[in-house]
C-alpha cells in the first residue's frame, strides 16, 4: 500500500513500512523542535504601547534632524542615508574611539523603541518603576528609543549621560547627545534630562587635538545643566562604578538597569565583557574581577539588565534591516517570524498527518498477516 501511495516502488522495495513510517515521524520531531525554538527567540508582536514607543522615537528624530539642518553642519547623505541628522563624522575633538558606520545607521531604526519595551516588560519592569540609564553619546537615535519606551510604560529613569561618541556617533561639536536631549526637553518632547553627566572615553583618548575635547564637552555640560560627574577611566573605575551605583540604588534599587553604548563602567575592563550578550541578558560571564562593570553587579544584585550594542547582530536576531533608509514603524519584522513560525506549524502539521494516514493504511494488513 505504502509503494503505491508514494509512486516510488523502487525506494520502497529498500525500506519496510515501518522504517518510512519512523523517517516520517522523525521529519515531524525535527519539525517540532524548529517550532519551539522559533517561539522561544521570537518576542510577542508589540501592542500599542510599543508601537507609540517606536512613533515618539521615530517624530522625535525628525525634529533632531530640523534642528541639524537650522543649525548645521549640512546632512552628508552619503553616511547619513536615512537622512536623519543623527549620524555623525568620522572624527571630530569629540571622537573617542572607532565606530562602525553601519552599526549606527542601523541604530536609527525607530523599532528598537518597541524591543525596549518588551524586555522591559519581560523584566518585570511595570508603571511607576524606577530604572536606572546609561547613555552614550555613541548611539543617540537608541538613547532616544530608550527614553521613548520608557515614557510609553511611565517610568521613572535616572539618567547618566556620557559626551564622548565613536565615529559616526554625536560627535558633532554643538551638537552632542546632551544638546539634543536639551533641545528635545525645552520643546516638551522629553519628560526627564540626563542628572548625570561624564565626558566618558574622551578621558580615555585624552580629548581631541590640544585638549579641545575636554573643552567642548565641559561646554556642552554647561549648556545642558547636569551635574558633572568626573571619572578618570581604567584608573578610577571601581571609584566611578561605586558612585554611579550609589546614584542608581539611592531610595531602594532600581527595577532595571538599561545601558546604551560600550562605556567603560557598564562593562568594566575585564576579558568577559567581550562575551555579553545584547537585549534583554539573561547572565553573564563568571568573573571575580574587581574591575567588572556594572551590567555585571548590577545582575548579581538581581537588578535586569538591557544592554545595547553590537547593533547589527541584535538587528539580524529580529529580523530588523540594516543601514535603513526607511524609518517607517511597522510590524513587518516579527510578522516575518510569525509566518515562519505559521509555516513550520503547518510542515508539522503535515507530516504528522501522513505519519498517521500511513499507519492506519498498514493497520489492515499487519492484521490479516497475524490471522
């Protein structure tokens, strides 16, 4: 029976009934395992509290951009290609370390205000929490979805900013993440400024030519107002990691703690910061280290942690475009997984159901050969 329903009587003269019947169940188990680990890396299709995150992200880039092109320097679209405003040069006195250009353009991408409310709510995180945040001059377009998704859940975000930016970042003299938070904030587009502020890795690089980037970020802390917080890089960590702590857990400990950027006391200056993961972390790397950030300390005080970085392999893992030109907020990147995931729903489906039509085909015979 199974050599005519499967028009292939020179395959099935090789293999007995019960061994088809075993490779289809496999095939169908194969299927079942794709199934869960599909469900089990796709996040739920954002509701409207994640979408508004994504739409004030999305306006509110667009009213950066006005303010890049009313004051200059002029959008070099060539880098720029979603015509943002938002990325920067290559290297300016502000300029900390390398960056990638595509990483920061794949930052614009208003979506990630959506991923931000999702893990924070997969972290138990709920209205009226207190987070802690901290914000790098590096990727302003994610510091931006940050603040978005947590004015979308009612929040309370202690912010740390950090001037210094990578290539590509805010690194535009007059117009760093500071001045745009500013900007955002005296037009009621931003609930909260930054109370803290460093002037991150350019303590590291020593600033720009002659010290000009000290003096530029020491101008922007002025024109923004928060409090300056000096740190001195690898020689001061534990100190810097200890007081931000103490900023953070001031009134009870935050509900969450959510790093933009790869700033030296979020990870530390340890081997094993190489090896965290982005999203919503789950656990991190064993180490006794004392110069261990504070994504580190902060889960071994039970505190979630959302980190941001390596931008393009977070966007490959939820199906969000590189270099977008598109700034469009819309499901299409988790529908794509829901119609995978439908897809394999139904291959399973199938095999099963031929896997059962099969045995009961058999299930005469293997009677009458017993009679």
């Amino acid at each position: 029976m199974i050599e005519r329903l499967l028009g292939a009587p020179v395959f099935a003269a090789k293999l007995k009934p019960k061994c088809l019947r075993a490779i289809i169940v496999l095939a169908g188990l194969v299927s079942l395992v794709c199934l869960g680990i599909d469900l089990a890396q796709r996040p739920p299709l954002p509701d409207g509290v994640a979408l508004r995150a994504a739409g004030l992200t999305k306006r509110r880039i667009g009213l950066l951009k006005n303010a890049r092109i009313e004051n200059g320097p002029p959008i070099d679209l060539a880098l720029d290609v979603a015509g943002s405003g938002l990325i920067g040069v290559d290297y300016s006195d502000l300029t900390t370390t390398l960056g990638d250009l595509r990483a920061k353009q794949t930052s614009l991408n208003p979506y990630f205000a959506a991923l931000v409310v999702t893990w924070l709510r997969e972290a138990g995180v709920g209205e009226g929490d207190k987070v802690a945040v901290s914000l790098s001059g590096s990727f302003p377009a994610l510091n931006l979805a940050v603040l978005s998704a947590a004015e979308a859940l009612g929040l309370r975000p202690l912010i740390i900013s950090s001037i210094g930016a990578s290539s590509y970042g805010a690194n535009v003299g007059g117009f760093t993440w500071l001045d745009m938070e500013r900007y955002l904030f005296e037009r009621g587009e931003l609930a909260w400024l930054s109370e803290y502020a460093s002037l991150g890795g350019i303590v590291e690089t020593g600033g720009g030519i002659d010290g000009t980037g000290y003096a530029l970020g020491f101008e922007a802390v002025a024109r923004h107002g928060a409090k300056y917080l000096p740190e001195n890089g690898v020689k001061s960590l534990i100190e810097d990691m200890d007081r931000r702590r103490g900023l953070y857990f001031a009134g009870g400990p935050p509900k969450a703690y959510i790093n933009v950027g790869g700033g030296v006391t979020a990870l530390g200056w340890v081997p094993e910061a190489a090896l965290l993961d982005n999203g919503l972390i789950r656990g991190v790397p064993k180490t006794g280290s004392a110069k261990r950030g504070l994504i580190f300390r902060m889960l071994e005080e039970n505190v979630p942690v959302i980190h941001l970085l390596n931008i393009e392999r977070l966007a490959a893992r939820y199906n969000l475009p590189l270099s977008p030109r598109d700034l469009e907020v819309s499901h299409r990147p988790l529908l794509a997984q829901k119609r995978r995931g439908i897809f394999l729903a139904l291959t399973l489906l199938g095999w099963l159901t031929l896997a059962a039509f099969l045995a009961r085909l058999e299930a005469p015979k293997a009677a009458g050969e017993k009679r």
